[in-house]
C-alpha cells in the first residue's frame, strides 16, 4: 500500500512570503530547509533562479562575514556554500578533518584526495605515451593543485576534457579552436580565484594574530608540504612554537650549566618505596595469622 501524504499548510507559502522567512536563517538551517520537502527543494535548489541565489547569497554575508568573496565561475551559492559550511567529506561523507580545494570544487579528506587525483610525473610517465602529441595539450586547460613540488590533476576532470576534446576532433574540428580558448579561459580563472582564496586565509590569520611578530612570514608558493595542511595554520604553529620556547627559557633560568639541563630533563623519577604499616588498633583483621590478630585484640 503507498504511504499517506501529509499535507502541511506551511508548504503552501507563496514564494514571497517564503523568501523573507528565509532572510532571518543561516545557511546551515536553509541546507536543512531544502531537506524538508520537494517544494522547499524546488525553492531553494534551483540554480538558474535569480531570486534562489540572492537568498543564499543574503544568508551567506549575514552569518558568515569572513566569507565575502564571491563563488568562482560556473558554480551557484548553494554549492558555495555547501563548501564552506560542510565538515564532512562529500566523497566518503565521513566527518573528519577536511580541506577545501577550489581548483576542483570539492571538500574531500586526505584519503580521498590521494584516491582521485593524479601526480604530473605519473600522468608524464605512464599515460603520455598512450595519447598522441595533440592530446597531450589538453593538460594545459585542466585545473591542477599545485603542491611544494608537485601538481595534483583530477582524475574525473582528464577523463571528462579528453572526451570533449576526442568528440571535437571527430565531429566538429572547425569550432576545436574557440573550444580551447574558452576552456583556457575558464582555467585562468579558476586558478586565480583559487590563489585568491588562499591569500584570503592568509589574511584572516594575519590579522587576528597578536601580539605582531617582529618579523614578517613570506607567502609560501601555492600549495603545502602536505595537500592536507590548510595555510590558516601556519601562523598558529609558529607562534605556538615560539611562546613555547619562550616558556622553556623561563622555566629553565635558574639552570647554569647545559649539562644540568640536560640531566634534569632525562633523568627518570624515583619511585617511592612502600611502607607496610601494621595496624595494631584498627579492625583490620584480614591476612595470614588472623587468629593471633583476634587474640592480640579480644584477649
């Protein structure tokens, strides 16, 4: 038997009404209003709608200020903000710790990052010879990570590029050419933003970090030592490092010789040695020789 539909008399808000209810909520209570209801889905999930985006975007500047950069090109305010706010992995959907990576649009952990990316010297090493020479220039309109030492491509994003471009070459060669200037195009945007997001982090955590160093820290090249580390934390660590080696210095004055320290840091505690007490006027009478204890006591 089908289940019995429900009728609520909230879901026959006009659109007007509903848009002004929706000013006054974060963006976590809109991702957990479109969840509701079709109808609600249908107001808040629909990408081309203008009146859609400006409730996200309201929601967005009102509860989340630190984030007034717009979304990069191609992508709505809702996927936006499904990037910022998410705390879980939107591939294996388990909560842990995540970043966000704008050269693909996704927020993934560490695991699946290595799962659906490919390293240049892997794709140069292995799959360049599978493509002829006019292939190989596709690499040049895909997004990448660019690591210390190392750039992350997507693995999806090859395979989807590599289809557009074979289905040029068959079909419709004369259109090839403004093909790849428009996808070179989006690719310089992307990658801008993407530099830009992160010098916005930086930024944030400049600003906010007292008291002022007496020295300046470099904006390190795009990328970290580890695609998982976010750059937010390198002025924490940093200062962390350094009020800890203030305190070690502090709590160590009174020591004059190094070798000292040195022993006192290493050396290993005494253990105390445990003292028997024998309780000759308390009612403790359990153990060996139980009966010479009564008779000690009772006579």
């Amino acid at each position: 038997m089908p289940l019995p539909t429900i009728y609520s008399p909230i879901t026959k808000l006009p659109p007007e009404i509903f848009a002004k209810i929706c000013d006054n909520l974060s963006p976590e209570n809109l991702l957990n209003l479109s969840k509701v209801c079709r109808k609600f889905d249908g107001y808040l999930c629909a990408p081309n709608s203008y009146s859609t985006q400006q409730i996200w975007k309201k929601s967005r500047l009102k509860f989340l200020p630190k984030k007034k950069m717009p979304p990069p090109k191609g992508m709505d305010e809702k996927r936006y903000v499904e990037l910022l706010v998410g705390r879980d992995c939107q591939i294996c959907k388990i909560k842990k710790q995540c970043n966000i990576y704008w050269e693909f649009g996704v927020r993934c952990c560490l695991k699946c990052f290595n799962e659906k990316t490919l390293k240049i010297d892997i794709i140069e090493s292995q799959m360049m010879w599978k493509y002829p020479k006019e292939l190989r220039d596709i690499f040049d309109i895909i997004p990448y990570y660019d690591g210390v030492d190392m750039k992350y491509y997507w693995m999806g994003q090859i395979s989807f590029e590599l289809y557009q471009y074979l289905s040029f070459l068959r079909n419709d060669l004369s259109n090839l050419q403004s093909w790849l200037n428009d996808k070179k195009h989006v690719f310089n945007s992307i990658m801008k933003y993407a530099e830009a997001a992160e010098e916005n982090q930086y930024l944030y955590a400049w600003n906010f970090w007292k008291p002022w160093p007496s020295f300046k820290i470099p904006l390190r090249r795009r990328g970290s030592f580890s695609p998982h580390k976010s750059p937010f934390l390198f002025p924490y660590i940093i200062a962390k490092y350094l009020s800890k080696d203030e305190s070690n210095t502090i709590n160590n004055s009174h020591y004059d010789d190094s070798d000292e320290l040195k022993k006192n840091k290493f050396a290993k505690p005494k253990k105390k040695k445990k003292t028997k007490y024998f309780r000759k006027h308390d009612n403790y009478q359990k153990g060996k020789n139980l009966k010479k204890k009564f008779a000690y006591k009772y006579g």
